[in-house]
C-alpha cells in the first residue's frame, strides 16, 4: 500500500498538553474526549499517558509532576524537559481547549478511517476473504463511526452550554473613545468591528491612526485610550510601497523612525482568496495577536453578493476570534448609491459587527473627513473628524451631538 504523509498537525497536539498544563483544571472537560491514541507524535503520547496517571491518582497536573511522572516511566529522555518546558510558551488562556481537542480528535478519526478503509480494500481483493467477514468489517467500522461522531458532537454541544453559576472572565476594551470625560468602547476581544466607507474616504488614514493608538498604548490626541497589543495588518489592495508607507506613518505618529515590535504587516494582493484565508489564520494561529486589521474584506471571498459564500467567510471569522480570543477589524467599501457596505457580505459584517464606523470625506474640505459611530451594541461616540496634515492622520471631536446612534441588539 503506498505511504502518505500522516493526518496529524503537531501544534494542535502541542495546544492541547500546553492548555492542560497551563490550566490543570481543563484536563477534566477534555479527559472523555480524547485519549493516547488521540495523538500521533510518541513525545506528546507519552507526556498525555503521565498526565492520565496524575489525574487518576488525584495530583495536580503541572510541569513538575508531569516531568517527574515521566522520569519514573523512563520516558524523560525520550521526550525531552526543554520540549516539554516550552508547551506552555504561545499559551495564554485554556479557555479553547475543548475546540482544540475537538479537531484533535477529527484527526484522528481520519487516520483511523484511512487506516479502516486501506484494511477493507486489502482483504476485499484476497481471494479467500469470506463476503461476510468483510461485511461484518465494514458494519464494525460503521459502528466506530458512529460512536465517535456522537462524542464529538455530544463534547461539542456540553461545550457550548452557558450558564449563571459560570466563571467568565471580564475583558474590558482595549480601545475606547474618551469624549467630554466619557469613554465609549469600539474593540474588544472576541469580538468583530467594520470601518467602513466609500472609495478614497480615507478608511485606511483612520485605522492607520487606531493601530499607531494601539501601538503605543495610553492616550493619543486626548480622544483615543488604547491598550498596547500585538497587532497583525493585513492588506488586500494595496501596493508594497503604499503598505510600507502605512507602516512609515505609524512610526511616525508614535514619534519614532522605527517600526513599532508589536505589529506585522502582511501585503496579499498577490495571492488567490484561499491563499490569502490560508496566511491569514497560520498567523493569527502561530503568533496569536490580540487584534488584526483587514483592509480589504471583500477580497476574501470572490463574489460579495452570493449569500452562502458571504456567510461562510463570516463564520470563518467567528471561528477565528473565538478560537484565538482575538479582534478583526474589516475595512469594507460602501456601495455609492446608498452608502451601505457591498452586497450580502456587507449585510452579515454590520449584523455581526460591535461597532461600525464610517468614514465620509468632507464635501467642505478635501483633507478631512467625518468618522462617525454608525451602529454600536453599546452607547457610540459622537462624530470625529479626521484631517490630513503632511500626508499624516489626526483626530479632534467635533462638538457635533449625535441625534442618535443605531444599537446593535446583543
């Protein structure tokens, strides 16, 4: 039978001990679902097997009891203290431990349908093989099937369940609009946010403006409160030179020629929308940033009007926040006959959004613009105006009173 690669991914085997050893307390949501066979790699076997042991025998699961567990099996050497020692490095919450071990387990029911079905070919061409026999593989097989689909499902649905008596952790902001000694949150983690606005309204000005904030942390202009966080930017439009110049501009409005360590910048133009899907979750997978701004939505799905693709994208970003506790921000183009985001993607972005933010440029003045809170599930800011001074953004408040701001339902 020919070889192929095996259907695995060693950094969800590697999420799943890290969460476990970072919270202990996790090991009990996850104990029916997976098993030692659930993981391929020998090391993250063994360091699974010692952490069974030490749950049975009721000790706290950390990393000294599970190095000390595996020098007792002899198996320290085969797993390593530096590899186990660096579980926990990328691992921040154990709150998406269950998703975690939910796909581990999807794994490894393809290995073992794949290994099912390579079986049920090699003894369906033998010769001597009884009808029945392989009958009575295949329905064993169905039955395997079955019952592990129930305990994913059944894993899926108790993971799910919201209670009162729950302990959820409170995160507040991390970015807010303080007006008249009052702060309106815009982003928070979890969460979708939109700008949006029609072509050339200056989108991009306003949210290099909101990252330059989020960069550097604390106050900015006496308008913006931000809290320092890892950034990720990914653009869809734009050239590399006017990428590069985003960049250059955040430097600058954070009072350095230097590009602040806690963005990454990411230009994709050049890529197919599946393409640029794929760089987008492996980084927000592998560097884990608390928000990411995507200036240019719609470039991630190739028709905006087609209702099923507009909501798979839409899922895919829920999957995204929610899996790794972080903020998109889409910067989406409004239609120019009734200024509403584009198509059935732009529908679905406002209805899942917590804030939505339009930028329109002033008809009176060709280097401002209005930014307004057009929907919020919160109480929004009041009008902003954004103005261009050197080919740089700034913010002051208008003093204008907004009639009234359109809640998004919870």
């Amino acid at each position: 039978m020919t070889e192929i690669n095996p259907i695995t991914d060693i950094e969800i085997e590697k999420t799943v001990l890290g969460c476990i050893l970072y919270d202990s307390n996790v090991f009990d949501h996850i104990k029916d679902l997976i098993n030692i066979e659930t993981f391929y790699f020998e090391p993250n076997k063994a360091i699974f097997n010692a952490m069974v042991y030490l749950s049975t025998n009721d000790i706290v699961i950390d990393l000294i009891s599970v190095s000390n567990r595996l020098k007792k099996t002899n198996e320290i050497d085969k797993v390593g203290i530096i590899y186990l020692s660096t579980l926990t490095d990328n691992i921040f919450s154990s709150t998406n431990v269950v998703y975690s071990a939910i796909s581990l387990k999807e794994l490894y029911f393809k290995r073992f349908a794949h290994a099912q079905a390579n079986l049920i070919t090699y003894n369906s061409i033998k010769p001597e093989t009884d009808v029945e026999d392989l009958m009575k593989m295949i329905d064993s097989f169905n039955q395997k099937f079955t019952s592990e689909i129930n305990t994913i499902s059944g894993n899926m649905i108790k993971d799910s369940v919201v209670r009162l008596d729950q302990k959820i952790e409170f995160e507040p902001h991390f970015l807010s609009i303080k007006q008249n000694d009052k702060y309106y949150g815009v982003m928070s983690k979890n969460n979708l946010s939109a700008i949006i606005g029609k072509a050339k309204s200056r989108k991009t000005f306003f949210a290099t403006k909101l990252i330059a904030a989020i960069c550097k942390g604390g106050y900015t202009d006496d308008l913006i409160f931000a809290k320092r966080s890892n950034i990720a930017y990914f653009d869809t439009e734009q050239s590399r030179l006017h990428i590069q110049k985003i960049i250059k501009r955040v430097a600058f409005l954070n009072q350095s020629d230097t590009q602040p360590n806690n963005i990454s910048v990411y230009a994709l133009k050049q890529y197919s929308v599946d393409q640029r899907k794929k760089i987008i979750e492996t980084v927000i997978k592998m560097n884990r940033p608390d928000v990411c701004f995507v200036d240019g939505i719609r470039d991630l799905i190739l028709d905006f009007n087609d209702l099923k693709e507009a909501s798979n994208l839409i899922n895919w970003l829920m999957m995204l926040i929610d899996k790794y506790n972080c903020h998109i921000c889409n910067i989406i183009h409004v239609n120019k006959a009734d200024s509403n985001p584009r198509g059935h993607l732009g529908t679905e972005i406002v209805n899942k959004c917590e804030t939505v933010i339009k930028v329109e440029k002033n008809t009176d003045n060709e280097f401002s613009s209005t930014i307004t809170c057009e929907y919020s599930r919160d109480e929004g800011f009041k009008p902003l105006n954004l103005y261009i001074a050197e080919n740089y953004p700034y913010l002051e408040f208008n003093g204008q009173e907004i009639k009234s701001t359109k809640q998004i339902p919870f």
